[in-house]
C-alpha cells in the first residue's frame, strides 16, 4: 500500500466515523422529547415527573408554562410559570418571584440569544430569563402578562377547584 493510498483510507475511516456520530447524535436528538416552551396541556411525562420529584410547585399553583434550558431536556436548568410565581430552576435552586409582586417586565430579543424576558419585583429583586431562538419565547412572555395581569387585578379563577367557565372573557 502506498502512502498515498493510506491517506486515503485514513481519510475515508475519519470521515465515516463523523457520519456515524453525525447520524446518531441526530436520533439522540430528534427521538427524545421536543423542546421549547410547553405550557400546561403540552407537558412530556418527563418534565412533570421532574417538577414533582423536586417539589418545585407548591400545592396551591398549577403549571402555566414551562421552559427546559437544557440541550439534554432533563429539568436541571428551566423557567417555571405558575398561578402564582415564576421560577427559574437551576442546579436544584429555586430563584421564585409571586406575580403580585412583580413591578415591571421587559422583553426583547437578541438575533444569537433569542427572547430575553427580564421581571422586576417591588422588592428590587430582578429575575432574567433567555428563549433561545425558534423555541416559543413569545408564548412565554404572553402568558407571563396574562398572568401577571391576572395577579394585579386580582382574579383568582385560576386557583385550583375553580370551575373551569368561570372566567367567561376568555370565550
């Protein structure tokens, strides 16, 4: 065999091997569940079983939406928005501002980034929040003011056993 000839096998053996870690990181990722922001009626088993084994809710709020932050979707890293707080979990610490103490919310988005979501509380206590790009950051910040909004008006419909009807401006 020539030298010529063992770069080119060289070369082959390399370039098959990075197609086959091409292949399979691409199943690793498209087989596993779907990122982006998820809210309540859209959540994978996963992520629910996370919440509850981390106790990150209390029992009085429910699920609003739910960001995952990890490439690997496996919870460590998220931002959380319930009925009555928004959370950002990561390494098993809960950052938690309430929604009634929320002053002010930014928003803007950053081309590489994606949408940036910074929460002021009264408090002076700040909480900022990156989508990446093409995972739903819009849909987070609008549910975000839907229900900030809620908080500062005061509706509670919804707190858990309130009927499902009762808030008839949604229809």
């Amino acid at each position: 065999m020539t030298g010529k000839q063992k770069t080119l096998l060289g070369c082959g053996i390399v370039f098959m091997a990075f197609a086959i870690l091409l292949v399979a990181g691409a199943i690793w990722l498209f087989t596993g569940p779907e990122g982006g922001v998820k809210l309540n009626n859209e959540m994978e088993k996963n992520a629910l079983q996370y919440l509850a084994d981390h106790q990150i809710l209390i029992p009085s709020e429910d699920l609003i939406a739910y960001y995952d932050a990890t490439l690997s979707l496996d919870g460590t890293e998220a931002a959380i928005l319930t009925t009555k707080r928004v959370i950002y979990h990561k390494d098993g610490r809960n950052d938690a501002i309430e929604l009634k103490a929320i002053e002010d919310v930014r928003h803007r988005k950053e081309t590489l980034i994606g949408d940036i979501i910074e929460i002021y509380a009264s408090s002076g206590k700040s909480m900022k929040i990156e989508i990446a790009p093409l995972n739903q950051g819009e849909t987070f910040r609008s549910s975000l003011m839907h229900a900030w909004q809620r908080a500062k008006t005061g509706k509670s419909t919804y707190e858990r056993g309130a009927p499902a009807d009762a808030d008839k401006s949604l229809r």
